[in-house]
C-alpha cells in the first residue's frame, strides 16, 4: 500500500522520538520502503525545520535533535511557551484525567522548541510552584519528564529510589510506562537484577540516569493492571465486604480499583472488599460514598457505621448548643457499650 508523503514523515518523526537512534536501514524496515526513500524524508524533516542530526559510517544512523523552530505548526514563541506551561500543569494536577497525554504532549513539544524558547520555560519552571493538596505526593515535573523520556526511548537506566521505610537503593531497570492512578504516578519497570515487572512510586524515584543501551521488551504487561494489582495488594489491618445496589461498571466509577476489589453480584449489584485502618476509618469512607450500601462483614465495621450514621441525625435533629450534647452523649454510650463487652 501506498502512503502520502505527510503521513509518511510524520511517521518518521514518531520513530525518531522513540529511540535515541535509527540506522538508515531500520528506519526503511520499519517504514516498509527503500533507504532511499528515508534520505530523501530526512532532507524534507530539515527543510520543515526538524533537527535531524545524523552520524556518518557503517554503524552511524540518525537521531532527533533540539530543532531549530516549531515544526509544523505555526506557533510563534510565546504561543509555544503558553501551550508548553500548560501542559505541563496539566500533567501536574491532573485536570483531564489524561495525564499521560499531557505529558507525551509535552516531551514533543518541548523537543522541538528553539533553544531560546526551551531556556525561557526551564527558567519558567523553577520560578512556578506548585502547591499540591495535603494528602499529595510531591513530585518535580523534571523528574516526570525524565522518567517519560526513559519510557519512549526505552534506555536501561539506572534508578535511584527509596523504599516505604526510607532505605535507598540503586537497581538497573528498562523503563516501560508511567500510570497515574489517584493522586499518585507510578513508574512501571522491568528489574534486571531480578528479571521481573516492577511498580515504583514515581515520589520515592530521586534519580534515573540513562545508560543509552536501547532494550527490545519482549512481552511487556498491561501497565495499568499491573499497577492496580499492586496498589490493591497492599496489606490492610481489616478489611470490609460492601453490596452496592449499582452494577459494575457504575460501581467503579463509584470506588476505583486502585481502592477495593469489585465482583459482580448479578447485573444490578457489585460487592466490594476494601481495606483500611481500623472499622472506625472504613466506616467514615463507607459513609462518604453517599449512597446505599449494606455492610456484609465484619460486624464491627457495620456497627462503627451505624453508630456515625445515628450521630449525624441526632446531631442534625436538633439546633444550636443542644446538638453538642447530644454528640457527646452518642460517643458516651458508645464508650460505655465497648466497656460491658470487654468484661
């Protein structure tokens, strides 16, 4: 099949991103024409203002370069250093919910802006703060771009990370996707120590340095499954069974994966189990969801429910300083009903 010029050298452009480098003969095996045809796309790159820079010799090839305008739209300079702070607070606080294409976004353009136009967003960029919320990881945008660098090349790399406990350690790892899921990125990885698919808290990553060795993944996961399988799998002191009157797919929508593990309980209802903290913890999060649900078990989670559900309509009932003591008196029957049942 014959394909249009534009198509094909937007093609070219995509594999160049990709790695590093190409040698002439990959790129024409992989664009399915002749090294020729390559040359002469690579001429019409550098006439469209990519800087496609090339290695002479046997074992040269060609690699993307800084570019030396914003190829092919036209942006002048301030239009490209908006888009490119916009994006980059898009992947930041995650407006979209597409993170990952603000941030691929991002790479490209910043890989084609004229150096003078690069230099102003990294002076940008150390002067903007970002203030997340209280209960989210911190984590650069620098270090975003980094590990997103890593993963379109596919470089082995060094990483540097830090485990829950705070011990730091150094491994080789081939980059393989970033996942946003919640309020967290994850670097998805292969160890090569350990030959085995890895999930890192991208907030715990001080460091990844590129080794510039270009690694073939031969069956990579399902990088978001992965990600949901280890953040599901963490141990909780307790654990609660919910029935949600809703079917599975709303019921998601309602409790992600990445917080409890859903089953389908016939087509309009979706058990749940959920860890967490204590029956007390589980009970406020049951609670915050605001609809109906049935606790099946355990017990002292269904009664850590009730007893917050009967103290938010008692103290609702009633108005002014009264409802004070009615809490109170709620939390002191409680108290006295725990103390009988320890005797």
């Amino acid at each position: 099949m014959v394909i249009s010029t534009s198509v094909r050298l937007l093609r070219l452009v995509s594999l160049l991103s990709a790695r590093p480098s190409w040698t002439c003969g990959e790129l024409a095996e992989r664009m399915d024409v002749t090294e020729r045809t390559v040359r002469r796309d690579i001429t019409r790159l550098r006439d469209l203002g990519y800087d496609v820079e090339s290695e002479p010799g046997p074992w040269g090839g060609y690699r993307l370069g800084a570019g030396g305008r914003v190829p092919p739209l036209v942006l002048d300079d301030e239009e490209a250093l908006a888009v490119a702070v916009a994006l980059r607070e898009t992947a930041l606080n995650g407006v979209l919910g597409g993170d990952q294409a603000a941030l691929s976004a991002l790479l490209k353009l910043r890989q084609g802006l004229p150096r003078r136009v690069a230099g102003r967003l990294d002076e940008m960029a150390e002067t903007l703060v970002h203030v997340p919320r209280a209960d989210e990881p911190q984590i650069a945008s620098g270090l975003l771009l980094e590990l997103a660098t890593a993963c379109r090349r596919g470089e082995r790399s060094g990483l540097s990370y830090r485990d829950r406990e705070g011990r730091g350690t150094t491994r080789d790892v081939d980059p393989y996707r970033l996942v946003r899921t919640g309020r967290r990125w994850y670097f998805v990885a292969r160890d090569v120590a350990r030959d085995e698919w890895r999930t890192f808290r991208a907030d715990r990553i001080r460091r990844i340095r590129p080794t510039g060795e270009v690694v073939e993944l031969g069956d990579p996961p399902d990088p978001e499954l992965l990600v949901i399988r280890a953040v599901t799998s963490r141990p909780y002191p307790l654990y609660a069974r919910v029935r949600l009157p809703l079917p599975m797919d709303r019921a998601v929508r309602m409790v992600p994966t990445s917080v409890g593990t859903h089953h389908a309980d016939g087509p309009e209802a979706t058990i749940i189990e959920i860890g967490g903290p204590d029956a007390d913890g589980l009970a406020g999060y049951l609670l915050g969801l605001g609809t109906p649900l049935r606790v099946l078990s355990p017990d002292g989670v269904r009664e850590a429910l009730v007893r917050r559900t009967r103290e938010l309509l008692a103290v609702n009932a009633v108005d002014g300083p009264e409802a004070d003591h009615v809490v109170n008196a709620e939390h002191t029957d409680h108290e006295h009903d725990a103390d009988e049942n320890t005797r």
